[in-house]
C-alpha cells in the first residue's frame, strides 16, 4: 500500500487497512454464510443497501456458494462525516422479500440507526421470513443497539473512513484501500 495520503474536498486521508486484508475479512464472512446457508432448499435474498455496500456485496457474492437473488435498497443517514440520527429511504426495495430469507449486506455499522431501521421495516412492512446482518466493519464503541449482528468482517474505532465503497459527500468509493481521516 501506498503510504501516499489523499485528499477529498476539504479533508485529507492516509492509509488505513490494505486491500489484502479487506479480501480477508470477506472470505471469512462467507465461510460462514456459505456454512450456514449449506444446502438451503429456499433462495434466500442477499440485500445490497447502495451504494456504499456496492463493493463489499460484489466480492461476497462472488465466494458464496448457495442459489441466492440479489436486490438493492438506498438508504441515508449521513451528511458529510456526521451521521444525521435520520435514516432516509431514497430508493425502495428493487425485488420483494415477502415470506423470504433476507442476508442485509452494508459496508459498515457505526451508530446502527440504519441497520436497525432497515430490519425493522424488512420485518414489518415488507413481510421478511427471517431477516440477518452482515457488515463488512463494525465501530463497537459506538454500537450500542440491542439488535445483533450475525456476520462481521472486522471491528475498526470509531473514525471517519473512506475507500472500498465508503465515501465523504460521495467521494472515495472507488479507492481499493480504506484511508482514515487525518487530522
């Protein structure tokens, strides 16, 4: 990895965690969806929350081993490096989920407002079977929601990132490394 910082907008970024190690951290959550899922006679549905989670569901899909359908959902909460405490729906559901599995794939839980919203209304208002969460990265300092996350990738502190799908006012999703704010 280039120890070579970035800028994006206002704010400058250096390396944080290598590509290599993201890879890693995706083949160890799919061992265990792939052993868990193992021989499921149902489609279960693999939820890509846009677009931060583009990155991240692309490679999980690719090293798990079971039929399943892929359906996207657009969700805000952040404005620049703060979370609102608002989650908005900007894009519904691209498939029903009624009566199915639901495997949520997001990039990162940091407060959980999100991710707890969004199980909630798969549960309630769109009629999900089961509904289960898988985030590349988790800030558990700040996590502190009664609602458990089934698949982690790694635990990272609680400071601003980019890269790998995550970005600061939409910039820095395509950068293969995850660079931490420099401040």
């Amino acid at each position: 990895m280039k120890e070579e910082k970035i800028h994006l907008h206002d704010k400058t970024f250096k390396p944080y965690i290598r590509h290599e190690r993201i890879l890693d951290a995706i083949d160890g959550v799919a061992r265990e969806l792939n052993s868990d899922f193992h021989g499921c006679t149902d489609i279960p549905v693999v939820l890509c929350v846009l677009n931060g989670s583009i990155p991240f569901t692309g490679e999980l899909l690719q090293r798990i081993d079971f039929p399943c359908q892929l359906v996207s959902i657009k969700l805000s909460s952040y404005q620049g490096t703060q979370s609102t405490g608002t989650v908005l729906n900007v894009m519904g559901l691209t498939s029903s989920v009624r009566g199915r599995r639901v495997i949520i794939c997001e990039d990162i839980v940091d407060t959980g407002n999100t991710i707890v919203a969004l199980k909630e209304m798969l549960l309630d208002k769109e009629g999900a079977a089961e509904v289960r969460i898988c985030t590349l990265l988790l800030k558990p300092e700040v996590y502190n929601k009664p609602v458990k996350l089934d698949y982690v990738g790694m635990e990272i502190p609680n400071a601003f990132i980019v890269g790998f799908g995550l970005d600061y006012n939409e910039l820095g999703r395509n950068i293969r490394d995850i660079y931490v704010i420099d401040e």
